[in-house]
C-alpha cells in the first residue's frame, strides 16, 4: 500500500511542482503595464522633440518673409 500511495502523489506533486515554476517564469501584469509605459513615454518624448524642432524651423523661416 505504500508504495501505491506513493505513486499516485507522485505525479500530483510533479503537477504541483511545475504550476510553481509557471508561476515564477510567467509575466505579470504589473510587468506588461510597465512596459507598455515606457514605450509610450518613449514614443511622446519623439514626438514633442520632433514636434518642437520643427516648429521652431517654420517660425524662423516665417520671421524674413514678414519682414
């Protein structure tokens, strides 16, 4: 009986075992938001530079032509 017993828990705990390490290796949503974040901040910060490069270029090439 003992070594029946055994081998029914035995796969439980393989079972067991490998949720565990699903649970270590899986990503969080903590993880995914954050870096949805960063590419965002990333994508907004080429833009305003973009944004401000180019307008600061029209509004000199604007100055001579109202003078």
């Amino acid at each position: 009986l003992g070594k029946q017993d055994y081998k029914k828990t035995k796969p439980i705990l393989r079972a067991t075992k490998l949720k565990a390490e699903a649970k270590k290796t899986a990503i969080g949503i903590k993880e995914v938001g954050l870096v949805l974040a960063a590419i965002l901040a990333l994508l907004l910060a080429f833009y305003a530079f973009f944004y401000l490069r180019l307008s600061t270029d029209i509004d000199l090439n604007l100055n001579p032509d109202e003078d």
